[in-house]
C-alpha cells in the first residue's frame, strides 16, 4: 500500500509538467521544412537488387557498370490538431543511374538506365516529448510514389534508343523516432522505414 501511494503521489507531480509540456507549442499551428538523406528503405532494396544482379553479369560478361545514386529530398508540411498530435504531408524526390560500358575499360558507354521515385504521402505525426526546444515524435505516412525508368542505348552515334517505364505503387513509411531542435526555426533528424530516407536530416520553421 505504501508503495502505491508513493506511485500515485509521483505520477500527480509528474502529469502537470507533462501537460505544460505539451502546451508549448500551442501558438504555433504551422510548420514547413525541407529535408535530405541517402537513400529510402525500397530505394535501397530496388538499387541493392539491381546492383546486385548487374555485378553478377559484369562479372560473367566482363563488361564493366557503375551505379549512381543522387540522394533521396523531401519537402514536408504539418498542421498541429493536438499538442500531441500533427497532420500534414510529406514529398519527395530520389533517383540513382546505372551505367554499362562495352568492356571493363569503361571507354565506350552502351546504355545508361536512369530510376526515379517521386512519393506524395500524407502523414500523422504523435509527439511525446514537447519542450520549447526539443520534440521528440513518431510518425506514420501512407501515399503513392510514381515510378519512372528510362533507358538509353547509345553505344553509337547512328543507333540511339531510348526505351522507358512508368507506373505508380502504394507507398507506406514509419518514422520510429524523429527529433527536432529549435523554436520558430529548427533542425531536424529523423529514421524512417520505407519510402523515406532511412535516415535524414532537414531545416524547417514554424508559424
């Protein structure tokens, strides 16, 4: 019984810090940033895969390949509905080049084969932790991203082809655990699963 009561007493001092806490931000509804990482989660997955399988042919038709990977941006936007709680929608950007050479020279190009993913998810946002200066959250993000791959054959100058693909495919993301440090402006970082960058870090203000 005495240690229930000591329980109880502990939690009473504890909820109005909390609830203070989580009122902090109440004046500022808006918030917008712009973010950066390496790679997304299907990112990594699609480009391992192709990698993969190009340096297995590489290596049986010796004939060289190198891949180019240009990072994964992002745009984002929330509107706080509870101090706990934040709706909005996030965009973003990455795309990686594959290159194959007729030998291992890597003198004479024979194709380049160029993937993007553009992704448009709306978001949910829970924020536990909700100081002045720091927030600590969890979000979860469902959408679609639009698929687009070309190909271009231009082993010569007579003989150039370009070939391309496009579709769209349901996106879903998680983000275990998101920090961000400032008031009105704020930095940012941020792990993700999915179809944002693994791991990020951005700038973005409120307002």
């Amino acid at each position: 019984m005495k240690k229930f009561l000591i329980s109880v007493l502990c939690i009473l001092l504890f909820v109005p810090n909390c609830v203070q806490a989580q009122h902090l931000h109440s004046d500022l509804y808006n918030g917008i940033g712009l973010n950066a990482g390496p790679v997304s989660g299907m990112g990594a997955l699609i480009y391992g895969s192709v990698g993969f399988w190009e340096a297995l042919g590489s290596g049986i038709s010796k004939k060289a390949s190198k891949m180019d990977m240009y990072g994964h941006y992002g745009l984002h936007y929330y509107y706080q509905v509870k101090p706990w709680c934040q709706i909005g929608v996030k965009a973003t950007v990455e795309s990686m080049k594959m290159t194959h050479f007729t030998d291992t020279t890597r003198l004479v190009i024979k194709d380049q084969y160029v993937m993007s993913f553009i992704t448009l998810m709306p978001s949910v946002r829970f924020t536990y932790l909700n100081r002045p200066w720091v927030r600590l959250y969890s979000g979860i993000d469902v959408g679609c991203s639009y698929l687009f791959d070309s190909r271009d054959r231009a082993s010569s100058k007579e003989d150039n082809e370009e070939s391309g693909n496009n579709k769209f495919l349901f996106a879903c993301n998680i983000s275990p655990i998101g920090l961000e440090v400032g008031k009105k402006f704020y930095g940012l970082l941020e792990t993700n699963i999915g179809y944002d960058s693994f791991v990020k870090i951005g700038i973005g203000a409120r307002f």
